[in-house]
C-alpha cells in the first residue's frame, strides 16, 4: 500500500491529504487541477485498507462516463487491475472484499438499499458537488453511520459556480477563500487550478490559460466563485421554501424537451401576480427519457396541473397528451424570447436553495462584452420557466389548443 502513496502517482499539492480523516473535505477549484483523478487514486488506494466507498452524481447516466472511468483508470495507472472483480457499478478488492459502489442522486429508491457486502459505508464521494442540492447532502451525510475502524469521510470536488449556491453559504461565506487551504477540526478544503497539475500537456496549459470568456476564465481558469454581476436574471433569490404552502390556483409548470445530450427540464413554480412574485418550487431533469416515460414522472412532479411546452415538439405534446397529460403548446411570436426575459426581469424570482441545476443556469446565463447572452451552463430550465408563465406574460394573446 505505501508504494501507492507517492508522488509518482500523486501532484505535491494533494500529498499531504492522503490520509486525511476530517469528515468534511472539499476539493475545489479550476478544471484540470487534478482533483478528480487524486481522489479516484486515494479511493482504490484506500480499499486496501477496508475502506468502502460511495461515489455519486446528482444524474445516474452520468457516472458511467466519468467517476466509474476515473477509478477504472485510477486501477490501471497502479497495475492492479488483477487485485479487484469489476462489474458495471460495482468494484470489488479481493483482498480485503472492501466495495466501491456507484449511485445517481436522482434514483432515491436505489439510494437508500445501497449496501456493502461487508461493513458499512465509510466514504462518500459527490462529484461535481454544485450539481447536488442541499438535502441530498444532507441525506448522504446520514448513511455515514455504524460501527467501524475507520473514521467516514464526506468528500466533495467541484467547480465553483455562483456565490448564491448553498457551498458558498455553507462553507466560503465569511472566509478567506483564497486561501489554498483551509482546515479546522472536521473540515478540510483544497483550492487548486491547472498550475498544481504537472501532469497536463501543453495544449492543455494554453486552452485554460487563453480562455477569453471572462466566466469561463473565472470558474474554470481560475476556479473563483462568481457574483451576480452580467447576470441576466440578476432578480433570482435563493433561499429555502420546504416551509411554504402554495394556493393551486398560482400553480404553473413548464417543460423544455430534451434526450440525450440535452435534458428533458421543467419547473413547477407559483406565481404571485398582484405583488409580482414568482416562486421556482421544484425542477426535474431528465436524460434519454422517452415520451411514456417522461409521462410517468410528470404526472408525480405536476399533478393536474397544465404543462406548457416548447411549441417545436408537437408530436411529443400530443403524445403527452394521448398519455394523460395536460400539455400544451406555448406562443411564440416574434421576439418571444427578449421579450420574456425582460418581463421575468420586472418580477422578483425567489428559487428554493436546493435547486442545484436552476442555480448553475441561472449563474451561467450572462451578457458577453457585446451584449449578446450565453448561456454557460445551459438554459432549459430558464426556457420551463418562460413558458409556465407564457399565458401570464400574454395575457389574451396565450395560446392553448384543445
């Protein structure tokens, strides 16, 4: 196990948190500083003590392609592949049967039955945390329990987003967060960027260092939380609404299509018009659904509530439709888009803090120096959001077909 632990396989900056026993540690900063691939490395290392891990993302499909890969590679780049049974989901240390298991944040059910074969759950790692609401931290920090040699560890990498994101509120507000480290009696975190990365190429040091675009420099560059300012809904508030109650009547939904490389997104929201007040409840997204099966969860996130979708995608509607769903297009005349904005804009927008994927959108959603907007982190759940208030924006003007 020793000879793992070198500087053959690890950068000097991570070095010093190998055997880290904080319960909280936070891996931040700008991409291709190597937080991913030291935390992989330490995770298959640490099986070799009777560790059993638990790695998540806020989206299953996700993790095939990125957190399982990393600890596949983590297990080559050390030769050990002939040391552990692999199956999709599933790895396995022969020599001492301690688990690394995989679970997306977005199937709860299968969450909770998780269970290693032998022992408990002494580790969790959330990749890329800022994609994670607030309660399923909070849910995942519970099934650290039971008896143990091991001290349980909470480990957390991302990117850091916008500074109304619960990390922020958490774990950054009221420090110095430049700081490279910052430790205390069960908290650990680690700023890095590129430059702690001896193992990038070149091309990689000159992509992250010609970067352009002032957010994308900020975040992925040099990993710094971003405030509000080029934001375009800078009327967005985030706090917590578990505590409110809603009259139906206020209640709207909006769905933007997707599949695969684009979710399928939408929001239930309620809006107060006499004092010009939005809540964004709830959101739900969802990769490579089929009709049927987007039907399904719509009729649990929105029950008998009208729909209004994207109007392109008018075969999806009237399959919704023929499925039981109240779905309905929404009107797009000329300027639509500019013109809901600027409408969302004279509203105050209270979001509940733990919708991680609305709150990534809405930081990402910028003016560019030329005034145009880019959308760093996509916009569909600020389209699901333009069109449950469609009808309210144009007044006679709305359009639903029976």
């Amino acid at each position: 196990m020793e000879e793992l632990l070198s500087r053959e396989y690890f950068n000097d900056i991570y070095m010093p948190f190998l055997n880290a026993t904080e319960r909280y540690q936070l891996f931040y900063g700008g991409a291709g500083s190597g937080k991913s691939v030291f935390i992989a490395s330490r995770i298959v290392a640490d099986c070799f003590l009777g560790r059993n891990t638990l790695i998540t993302r806020q989206v299953a499909s996700r993790i095939r392609n990125s957190c399982f890969n990393e600890i596949l590679k983590a297990v080559r780049r050390f030769d050990l592949m002939h040391c552990f049974d692999i199956k999709e989901g599933l790895i396995s240390c022969k020599a001492t049967g301690a688990q690394i298991l995989f679970s997306g944040l977005d199937d709860a059910d299968k969450l909770k039955s998780i269970t290693p074969e032998r022992g408990v759950i002494t580790d969790i790692w959330i990749e890329e945390a800022t994609e994670t609401d607030y309660d399923s931290f909070k849910q995942l920090d519970k099934r650290l329990r039971g008896v143990s040699p091991h001290k349980k560890r909470m480990t957390l990498s991302f990117n850091p987003s916008d500074k109304s994101h619960w990390l922020y509120e958490n774990y950054f507000k009221g420090r110095e967060i430049l700081r490279p480290v910052h430790k205390s009696e069960n908290l650990i975190m680690l700023h890095s960027t590129y430059k702690d990365n001896r193992f990038l190429t070149e091309d990689d040091v000159a992509a992250l260092e010609n970067e352009k675009d002032a957010y994308y420099r900020s975040v992925y560059t040099l990993g710094l939380w971003e405030d509000t300012r080029g934001q375009v809904l800078d009327n967005v508030i985030f706090e917590d609404c578990s505590g409110k109650t809603f009259d139906t009547k206020t209640l709207r939904c909006g769905l933007d299509f997707g599949f695969s490389k684009d979710p399928s997104c939408a929001v239930l929201l309620s809006y107060d018009k006499q004092n010009k007040l939005i809540y964004v409840i709830k959101e739900m997204v969802l990769y490579s659904h089929t009709n049927d099966r987007l039907a399904e969860k719509l009729r649990i996130f929105s029950p008998n509530i009208n729909i209004f979708c994207d109007s392109a995608e008018p075969k999806s509607i009237a399959e919704l439709r023929r499925l039981g769903i109240r779905a309905f297009p929404v009107r797009k005349p000329k300027d639509a888009r500019q013109f809901s904005l600027q409408w969302l804009k004279q509203h105050t927008i209270v979001a509940d803090s733990g919708l991680s994927t609305f709150q990534k959108e809405i930081a990402g959603f910028r003016y560019t120096d030329k005034g145009d907007i880019k959308a760093n982190a996509g916009d569909h759940l600020i389209d699901a959001l333009r069109y449950a208030l469609n009808s309210d924006m144009f007044y006679k003007k709305a359009f639903i077909s029976n």
